[in-house]
C-alpha cells in the first residue's frame, strides 16, 4: 500500500496477514460429510521460551482459546509464525489431536478436520484396566 503525507512525503506500508490455521470439524457419513457445530477446538504451541507444547495464550492477541465451532462447522486462528497442534472436543465424538503442523508467513495452514463417533461402550468400560470410565 502506497501512502503519501504532505509533511512526511510518500510512505510504502507492508501489510501481511496470516490466518492460520483455518478449516471445518466434520464427521464422514455414507451420504458424505456432516460438518459440527459446537465442536470446542483449541491451539497449542511450541512455547519459543520451554520448547514444551502449552495451550496457545490467545489473550496475548485478542483472541480466543478455545473457539467454538458454528453450524458450519468453521474455527479459524490468528496466530504468529510457529509449532502447533489442534484439539478438538465434542460430545458424541472421541477426542483428536491433530499431528503437529508449522505457520510461516504467506502459507496458509488448512486443516478440515474428521473426528470419529464414540463407540457406545467407550464411556462405559476400559477393558485394558478393567475399570468403569467417567465421561
């Protein structure tokens, strides 16, 4: 973007926007998919500081963390150049954890996300341990 000020004289301005990473929560059916509202997807980072993963301080960037997804199934983050991986959480449907993914400047990040029905005893019985789980 060209901006000129008479006092200043002319100013080019560089403006990049990353919107990362971004997609939908669907679920496969034998008609095709059906994407999920209400799914809770949250980011986590590789914290630059321990190297350790931590849920990503969204606050920091005027965001939130953990975003709820609409009735098309949409999330979206606005997030700095780093590691990262995705949690998605809603009920009816197991727990995923996206692989691990890297945000750079000028590559979009686009991660449509399938998550799997709870089998019906899931919540029910863990037949490793033999002890009944709490949902």
């Amino acid at each position: 973007m060209n901006y000129k000020d008479i006092k200043l004289g002319q100013k080019m301005i560089r403006l990049v926007t990353i919107v990362d990473p971004e997609g939908y929560i669907y679920t496969q059916l034998s008609a095709g998919k059906l994407r999920i509202a209400n799914a809770v997807v949250s980011i986590f980072w590789q914290n630059p500081d321990t190297e350790l993963y931590e849920l990503w301080p969204a606050r920091k960037y005027q965001q939130e963390n953990l975003q709820v997804t609409d009735d098309t199934g949409r999330y979206s983050f606005l997030v700095p150049p780093g590691n990262y991986y995705l949690e998605v959480k809603t009920k009816g449907y197991s727990l995923h954890r996206s692989k691990k993914f890297s945000v750079s400047e000028g590559v979009g990040v686009h991660l449509n996300i399938e998550i799997a029905k709870k089998r019906w005893w899931s919540g029910i019985f863990d037949f490793l341990s033999g002890k009944k789980i709490n949902e």
